[in-house]
C-alpha cells in the first residue's frame, strides 16, 4: 500500500453504512489523532441529515445558475461516484473501496466517473487546474484545506449549498459544511480541474 504523507488519519463513517465485509489495515499516529479529535470538537454545524440522503440517494439537484462549471452529465456521474463511497473508512495512503485518505477519495471520484486523472497527495492536487475564488465556488471544484501544517494538507469535492464530499480523518467518507469551524478556518483555496469545456 502507498503511503503518502496527506493530513489524514484513522476514522470511523459517520453517513452511510462503509460495510465492505473487510477490515482495512489502519496506520495510527500521534498527529491523527490529535487531528482527529479537534475536528470533531469543532465540528458545530453539521449538514442536515436530509440534505445529505438526498445527495446520497441522487436525488438532491445541485445545479444551480451559479453552479453550473460541469455538464449536467458529467456532473450526474461524479454524484454517483462521490455517493459510492459515502461510509468507506478512512485509511491514511488507501484508495480503494476498504480504506481511502482525502487525496485517495478525490483521485478516484474523478477517474471512475469522468476518466480525469489526479495526481495522488493533496498538496499535487493544489497545484493542478485553475484557481477559484471562494465567491466563484462550483460543484466539482476542489476544496484544500491546512489540517496539518502544509497548505494542503486535506482536499474535498465542491458540492454546492456550502456542502462538500471528503474521506474525513474523523468520520470516513463523508459530507461536512464549509461553514463548520474546523473547516472555515483551515480553508486555504479551491482549484478547478474540470469544466463544460472540457
């Protein structure tokens, strides 16, 4: 297994069932749980938990005039991807339905539902695509945050509604809202890797 240094750690789901019928090896440290801990102790606005069904089950509609950088087609097949793995464990350097980190989560929504191909850390990821201001956030768009030290530490998938699809140090692959403190704070840019005219 690859393990690459990425600002994550070991979890358990918090939505979605993550039942694969096989226990991941697990990697622990000091710094993860460390981490770990204060993103939950800081996780004070969680999304709604019908809002995240609705994003699960595909049902929920992103688009939105001011969100529409990706095709609807494109867009139908990463919210299937990203649904797909809702409650995979976290598993620091994993990138396979029993375990995944964040840069692992977001490497392969991208391959398995449009065939773009992310490097594999999340500070690789930070230096691909285009810049996106924070007003000029889209669905799809990459999300970096400094959970660790380094700039991008941890990255996520833009969803729309403040909402975004990570593999959570804490939770597993997951849903959180961008306006949880943990994550306001730390957040440190967006990059857009995929667009209507791709």
């Amino acid at each position: 297994m690859l393990l690459v240094i990425d600002g994550c750690g070991t979890s358990s789901p918090r939505f979605g069932s993550g039942e694969s019928g096989v226990d991941p090896p697990r990697r622990k440290s000091p710094r993860f749980s460390r981490e770990a801990q204060e993103e939950r102790r800081e996780d004070d606005k969680k999304p709604d938990p019908k809002t995240v069904g609705e994003v699960v089950s595909g049902t929920r509609d992103f688009r939105t005039e001011k969100n529409t950088a990706i095709t609807p087609l494109d867009q139908s097949k990463i919210m299937r991807a990203i649904s797909r793995y809702m409650g995979v464990p976290y598993v620091y350097g994993g990138a396979d339905p029993r375990g995944m980190d964040c840069s692992g989560y977001t490497m392969l929504v991208y391959k398995e539902s449009i065939g773009g191909e992310l490097p594999r850390s999340a500070e690789e990821q930070f230096h691909i695509g285009t810049h996106v201001s924070f007003k000029d956030l889209k669905f799809g768009d990459l999300l970096f945050f400094n959970t660790t030290g380094p700039p991008a530490s941890h990255v996520g998938i833009y969803l729309g509604d403040d909402l975004f699809a990570h593999a959570s140090v804490s939770f597993g692959v997951t849903i959180s809202s961008l306006e949880s403190s943990y994550y306001k704070k730390r957040y440190t840019g967006a990059r857009r890797v995929v667009s209507s005219g791709k």
